[in-house]
C-alpha cells in the first residue's frame, strides 16, 4: 500500500491503534454496503465517502481517514 502514506494518516488520529481500529471498522461497514447493495436490500450503511479507483475496502477505508471525512472519539 503507497498511498495514503502512515504518515499523513497518523496526522489525522493519535496513535496507530486508532488508526487501525477505525479503518477496520469502516472497512466493515464499506463491505456491508457492497453485500447489501448486491442483495437489492436497503439499509442505513453510508457508502464509501471518496472517489477512487481502489477496489481494495481497506485502502478505500484509509483514503476516508486521510480526506478526514471520518473521524473518532474516544468513550468514556
């Protein structure tokens, strides 16, 4: 994976694991959009927030974090 570089990703969150969590996350959610899109139902699952040529869910997950059209907060 070159792009979007760990550096300009862990300019968006403050540790890798957060990273890690969040991209994972919405990986699965990218993932759900798919199968439910193919299996003509209708949810609530937000489709992927960029434009790319990326067919990888990981990568497409990574470039939301790096556009910053995703973030996080952490619960108490």
């Amino acid at each position: 994976m070159n792009k979007p570089r760990i550096d300009d990703l862990l300019e968006k969150v403050d540790s890798k694991y957060a990273l890690v969590i969040m991209a994972a996350k919405r990986a699965r959610q990218i993932n759900n959009y798919y199968r439910s899109r193919e299996e003509g139902s209708i949810d609530d699952i937000p489709p992927p927030l960029v434009d790319t040529r990326s067919r990888n869910i990981l990568t497409i997950a990574l470039e939301e974090v790096a556009e910053g059209k995703i973030g996080y907060r952490y619960r108490v």
